[in-house]
C-alpha cells in the first residue's frame, strides 16, 4: 500500500508539474503574441516563433536619410506652390489692367478679343504646368517611398542573419497590428543601423 501510495504521489507532482510547463509555456506563446488583420479584415494572431517590429512611425522621425529627403520634398512643394501663385497674380493683374483699359474705351474690338485671347492661352499653360510639377512631384515620391521600403528590407535582411527572428513585422499607430508587445520592439537597432548604412554610403560617394 505504501508503494502505491508513493506511486500515486509521484504520479500527482509530475501532473502538477507537466501542468505548470504547459501554462509557462502558454504564457511565453502570449507575451509574443501579436495580433494583425490578413487581406479580409480577419484578425489573426502571431503566437509562438519569434516575433519583433518596426515602428514605422519611429523610423520615419529617427532615420536621418528621410527626414533629409522629407525636407527637400516640402522645399521643393513651397516652391511649386509659390511659383504657380506668381503666375495666377500676374494673370490676375493682366485680367483687371485689360477689364480697365475696357472701361475706358482704350482699346478696340480686336483688341479687346487678341487681349483676352492670350490671357486664355496663358491661364492654359499655367493649368498644364501646374499638372506637369505635380505628376512629377508625385512620381518622385513614388520612386523615394519605394527606394526607403527597399532600403529597409535590405537592413532587415542583414539584421536577421544575427537575430533569427521569424517574423519581423511593421507597426504604425494607424496601421493593421492591433496590439505589440513593447519588449518585441527592435525599431531603434534599425534606426541606427540604417543611419549607419547611411552615412557610409554618403562617404564612399565622397571618396570617388
């Protein structure tokens, strides 16, 4: 009986300790879990592997290659915009230095009309240059957004050799990623390698 006894005691601690596995283990899968939404809108969980993310947000705010190039960008957007206020003044003031001379009887009929005439013409390639600067305004962005999704997932790459991680997703405020863990955050490593890439690139371009 004694034997039994010990035999079912023993068998008792190792439940409770196959238990206590089992929910450390449950509770390592949901410290990492992360929640995200597929193509259709489903929420779906990350659970288990090894997850990290990027803060986009972050990213954008500490990489010093697209804050430089966010500068240029809204340089070069006061300048179109100043450049098309010019034009629609002068327009502006050509249109009430004519409606004037009209008033006063200063110009003839034909006048009048080869005046009006090239006011139209001017307010067209005003209209046609403002959509020239903004298609190539927008194409630009295009071609910069593309080459900083391309510079990051390179970096993530090489970060990844060392890191191993299974998933290294990305998270913005507004973005898909409903929940992220804090401690799965590896924005800042990226922030400081890429910065890093960066400048290099910057000082080999120098050398040549």
């Amino acid at each position: 009986m004694k034997n039994i006894s010990t035999i079912l005691s023993s068998l008792a601690l190792l439940g409770v300790i196959v238990l206590l596995v089992m929910k450390m283990k449950e509770q390592k899968a949901e410290k990492s879990r992360v929640v995200v939404k597929d193509q259709t809108g489903k929420e779906v969980a990350l659970a288990g592997g090894k997850v990290a993310y990027v803060d986009i947000d972050t990213l954008e705010a500490n990489y010093d290659y697209f804050k430089k190039k966010k500068l240029e960008f809204e340089a070069r957007q006061k300048n179109i915009d100043a450049d098309l206020e010019r034009m629609a003044s002068s327009l502006q003031n050509e249109y009430v230095a004519l409606q004037n001379k009209a008033q006063k009887g200063e110009l003839s009929q034909a006048e009048g009309e080869n005046a009006q005439q090239a006011l139209m013409k001017k307010q067209q390639e005003m209209e046609l240059k403002r959509q020239d600067l903004g298609s190539k305004y927008l194409k630009d962005q295009e071609v910069f957004n593309k080459e900083i999704h391309d510079n990051l997932h390179k970096y993530i790459e090489i970060y990844n050799e060392e890191k191993g991680y299974d998933y290294i997703l990305s998270y913005s405020r507004d973005g898909s990623i409903l929940f992220a863990n804090k401690e799965l955050d590896v924005t800042q490593d990226i922030i400081k390698g890429m910065n890093s890439k960066s400048a290099e690139t910057k000082q080999a371009k120098k050398d040549k």
